[in-house]
C-alpha cells in the first residue's frame, strides 16, 4: 500500500512524498521535468522488500519551493527533511538525472546517512559551458512565454527512437506531466543545474557502494561518460541497458527494478565492503 504524506517546514512551504513498503529505506528521486509519478513502475518491486520513499523535488509535483530560486544543496536539504519526518537514520538514495545531482549534494552534506548511491541516467560533473550556454538559451524561451514549446521539444529527446514509436501514449503522459511543472520551476531548475559545483570527488572518496544505470541510446547522460565516472569511487555497481535512452524507469521498469534491489540489498548487508582499503 502506498501512503502520500505532505508536511509543511520552514524551508519549504509544502513537501509531498509517497511511502511503501516496510524495513531498510531507499529514496528514489526523479529528474527534470518529472514528478513522483515518475516510479510508479519500479516502487511496487523493490516496496516488497525495501521502505521505498518518493518525493516530490520543491518545484515539481505536489512540493513548493519558496522565492524564485532554488539549490541543488536546498533541493538536497528538503530530502533530509523528509528523512528526518520519517525518522530514517540510513538510506541508499537513487536519483535520475537531476535527481542524481541532488543525490550528489546529499551525500555531500549527509555522508553518514548513505548506505549507498545510485546514480540513473546521471553523472558527477558540472555543466561545461557549452550546456551552461543551452540551458541559458532554454531559459530565455521559456521567459518569454514558451514554455509549452519547450517542453514538447525537449521530452521526446529522453525516449529511445523505438520506444517512442511503440509508446505513443507514455510519451504524450510525460509531456502533460511536464506541462504541469510552472516556468518559474522550470527556470529555478535550469539556474541550480548550471551552479551545480562538480562532485566527482563525492565518488573518489565515497565510503559507500556506487550504482550507474546507463541507457545505451542516451544522449543526455551518455553511458561512456557515466562509464568513466564509474572508476572513481571504490566499490561500483555497472549496469548499461540496450534499446534505453534517458528513461529505462519507463523502458525498461523490469530490469531496473531488479537492479535496484540487487544493490540495495548488498549495500544493507553485512558483507564486509572494503570500502577503506584505499
Ligand atoms: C533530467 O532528466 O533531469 C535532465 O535532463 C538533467 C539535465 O538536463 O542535466
């Protein structure tokens, strides 16, 4: 069974997430621009044996951020809170894409709380200035009014070719689910992507197990990128999908749910790590 819980806090006027399952915790965080809904595949699988929590990031879904800007590090911090509400002391924390970068910034800010990271579709760099530049460009068009075209454009880019002709209607439910997100969300998100600092060090000195789910037709987060940053922290998970670009939670929900519950599983075990024979 799955609850929706929504608290209210002084950083942030609204937090929604949902809840499922009983025991060890994971936290499954969704990109850009997504929501909860996100999951809605992958939860039941791993709910079977996990605590699976499943928030909105402030700015997406049913959480609000407060002003027009926000963080990677405040976005992190409206995680903490919500593992603070639930009182979860540990967690693996799974981000797709942008919700990859707020994993980052977590475990940097909470190392002692992370069992393990999984990073989805998503990497440990900063934007170069090519990115910045796009991003800058995206934001423009969406201040002046274009928003929708932005969205429609930029949504069919997450799918694999052969996905997208055989899904027609997941496509278009991800574009009205884009279309719910405000522009000033839009912007805020855009702005902390461009800011993020870079966090490769997170992975070289991570004293937990990493996990990289790639899409072999990913175009956002290639999976030979997401490949080299696996060589930086000591104990890494490698999993590349073919026939998936940017949403193997939607192309692929089978495989990534068992994926997902082979790393957790290890990473709340009691198997010795050797995490510190660096
Ligand atoms: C996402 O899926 O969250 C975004 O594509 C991330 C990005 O643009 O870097």
């Amino acid at each position: 069974m799955t609850e929706t819980i929504k608290i209210e806090t002084g950083l942030f006027p609204l937090l929604t997430y949902n809840k499922a399952g009983t025991g060890n915790a994971i936290v499954l965080l969704h990109g850009f621009p997504e929501s909860r809904k996100l999951w809605d595949k992958v939860v039941p699988s791993l709910a079977d044996y996990f605590k699976v929590i499943v928030p909105d990031i402030p700015g997406s879904g049913e959480s609000v951020f407060k002003g027009d800007d926000v963080s990677m590090e405040q976005l992190a911090e409206s995680i903490a809170l919500v593992l603070e509400h639930e009182h979860i002391e540990e967690v693996v924390i799974a981000g797709h894409s942008m919700g990859g970068y707020v994993a980052l910034a977590f475990a940097e800010r909470y190392k002692q709380k992370v069992k393990g990271l999984c990073l989805i579709h998503s990497n440990a760099s900063a934007d170069d200035d090519a990115k910045k530049e796009l991003r800058r460009k995206s934001i423009e068009l969406i201040k002046k009014g274009g928003r929708d075209a932005f969205i429609r454009q930029m949504i069919p880019n997450l799918f694999s070719g052969a996905f997208k002709t055989q899904h027609p209607e997941l496509l278009e439910a991800n574009i009205s689910e884009g279309l719910k997100l405000e522009g000033r969300s839009l912007i805020a998100f855009y702005n902390a992507m461009i800011n993020r600092p870079d966090r490769l060090c997170i992975l070289e000195s991570a004293a937990f197990p990493v996990q990289w789910l790639a899409g072999k037709e990913d175009t956002i987060a290639p999976p030979s990128k997401m490949l080299q940053q696996s060589m930086l922290a000591s104990i890494n998970f490698v999993s590349v999908y073919p026939g998936v670009a940017h949403m193997g939670m939607l192309e692929n929900p089978e495989r990534m749910s068992g994926d997902i519950l082979e790393f957790a599983a290890y990473c709340f075990s009691n198997k010795p790590k050797h995490v510190d024979a660096k």
